[in-house]
C-alpha cells in the first residue's frame, strides 16, 4: 500500500463553502457559496493557464444556498442543476453565442458592448421549480442515451424524475414520475445503471432503510422494486452509491456506502422473466471513519472511497476477485501534518 500526497488549488470565495462539482471533462468547476449576511451564489470557474489556478466566469445569485450542484453531458452543452435544502431544483445553462448573433442589430449591439469594455452575457437559470416540501438530498442525471432527464430525491422518501421537454432548450421540464422508496424521513442517494440498448432504466437507490434496485416498466409508466441488497450492517443509513462501467461483464457490479463500510456487490439474471435478480455480496471494505462518497474508475476495476478524516482510499480486485486496498490519500492538511 502507498501513501499519496496530491496538490490543491485555493479559490478566493467570498463566504462559506457549501459545495463544489467538477464536470467531466475537468473545463468547469462550480462552487456554491452563502455569506455571513445569509446571502448565497454561485460561481461558476474555469482551469487558467498556470498549474492549480481557476479563473472566475461568472457569479449567479440564488434565493436558497445550494447544497450539491450535478453537471449534464457534455452533448447537451455547459448545463448545470442544482439543489436547495428548502426542497428547490434549478438548470443553468452557459450563455450560447448564437443567443447574441441572432440578427444583425444583435450583433451590432454585442460589438458595441465589446467596444465599451462591459462583460461577456452570464450563466442563465433556464429552470426552476420546488419539486418537495422536505430538503433534497440527492440529484442525478440518466444516462445521454436516454435523453435529458433528471432524477430529484428528497428527504421525505420520495423519488421524482423531471424531463426536459427540448433537450436542446431545457427551459421548460416536465415531471415524468414519482414514486416513494422508503417511509422513514432522512437522506436519500441515487445512481443509475449504465445505459444498454433493449434493457429498461435502472435505479439503484439508498436510504436510512438500505438499498434497493428499481426498474421503470415503459409500458405502465411505473417504477417497480426489482430487488433490496443485503447490507453486511444496518447500523448505518446508506451514504453513497455508484453502478460500475458495464463494459461487457458477465455481471454487473455496485458499491454502496453506509457507515465505516463499503458493500460490493454483483448482480446477475434476466429482467424479462418473472424472476428477480440475484445478489451477491462480493466485499465488505472496513474503513476507520465514516465513508461519505465511493466511485468506479471508468474500467469498473478500481474503487474510491472518501472518508471523514480527510482520507481517499483506493481499492482494486485481484485475479481471484479480492479487493485489497493499494493506496491512500491524505488531504493537504493531513499530509503537511506527516510530514512535520
């Protein structure tokens, strides 16, 4: 096992930090921010051309602060959601050149604006709307394949899915379903399957109650639980989930977080017979804190795990299938403190 100390980069915010996402492709970061006069933004960042530095494109004034942000694909443009605590879901979306190109007396006016020094046009909210009476705790979008839709979770145990109307213009969404998965209030975490063709969406989801597996039925416009995933302990609520790259693998492979834990499992069979999925739990990885966040690398075998002692743990199956820890990395603060 290595330990792996990594660089960080200091962004001048003005207030508290709330959340933070990076997209994909590592081109925009966007921050969530709220002051001692309780008055919250967003900002919205891109890389400079020196090593760790990020230069600032535009602020954006919320009415709740925003508790965790979620970037769309990059097919659909630079579009961004994010989530309040008083149960709000917002898109914003970067502003498009053909927006200021329009006609002649656009363009006139956009080079006017350029001659006297003023800014480039700011991120826009497309979209808005309070889709729970409770705080969300989790949003994420489908897969590209399956279009740009967005599923919401809230703390009340309930699911709903929005859909934008025109991908290409997401500014007005419609809700498409919702459905309850557990009964008891508190955090709720999502992750979707990878997409394949012929098979119906799939939704991992995790609760105070555990995990479950759910499957959208096109032809009832329903969801349907498939299958609850044996937690190694329910001591702890689910923290976090994420549904591995499929990648041609005979089975499919979840990592689901729940207190100082971290429950790999396999799931195997055919969901177009009456016969459930079969489950197997494959690891469980102790750790020394509480783990908050766990991801598959893009090949499905390798596993990170973020802790609350400021600790990213990577994991990695063996040619038995044993995964064994290969590496640690402590955060800045912790580094200097090893090294001192």
């Amino acid at each position: 096992m290595s330990t792996v100390k990594v660089g960080w980069s200091h962004l001048p915010l003005q207030g508290a930090l709330i959340s933070s996402q990076q997209n994909l492709c590592g081109t925009r970061l966007a921050t969530s921010t709220e002051d001692d006069s309780q008055s919250s933004e967003i900002q919205i960042w891109e890389p400079g051309l020196g090593q760790g530095e990020w230069n600032l494109l535009s602020q954006i004034q919320t009415p709740d602060p925003i508790v965790q942000f979620v970037w769309a694909h990059q097919e659909f443009g630079f579009l961004l959601s994010g989530c309040s605590s008083s149960g709000g879901v917002y898109v914003w979306e970067a502003p498009r050149p053909q927006d200021s190109k329009a006609n002649a007396d656009e363009a006139a006016a956009v080079e006017d604006e350029e001659m006297n020094g003023e800014d480039e046009p700011e991120w826009k909210q497309r979209f808005g709307m309070k889709c729970s009476t409770a705080p969300i705790s989790d949003l994420v979008f489908v897969p590209r394949q399956l279009g740009l839709a967005l599923a919401v979770a809230s703390e009340d145990g309930n699911v709903c899915v929005l859909e934008a109307e025109r991908p290409m213009a997401p500014n007005a969404w419609a809700l498409q379903s919702k459905f309850m998965v557990s009964s008891k209030k508190g955090p709720v975490c999502l992750a979707w399957r990878p997409f394949t063709p012929c098979l119906a969406p799939l939704l991992v989801v995790g609760s105070t109650e555990g995990a479950q597996v759910w499957q959208y039925l096109p032809s009832f416009m329903k969801w349907q639980k498939v299958v609850a995933l044996p937690l190694s302990s329910s001591a702890h609520g689910v923290s976090s989930l994420h549904w591995a790259p499929t990648l041609g693998r005979q089975v499919d492979l979840l990592a689901v977080a729940h207190g100082c834990f971290v429950d790999i499992f396999s799931l195997a069979g055919s969901l177009s017979s009456q016969d459930k999925l079969n489950c197997e739990l494959l690891a469980s990885l102790e750790h020394s804190s509480n783990v908050w966040k766990v991801e598959f690398n893009m090949l499905g075998n390798c596993l990170a795990s973020a802790t609350d002692c400021n600790h990213v743990h990577l994991w990695k199956s063996d040619f038995v299938g044993a995964w064994q820890l290969v590496s640690v990395i402590q955060g800045a603060e912790d580094a200097e403190e090893a090294e001192a």
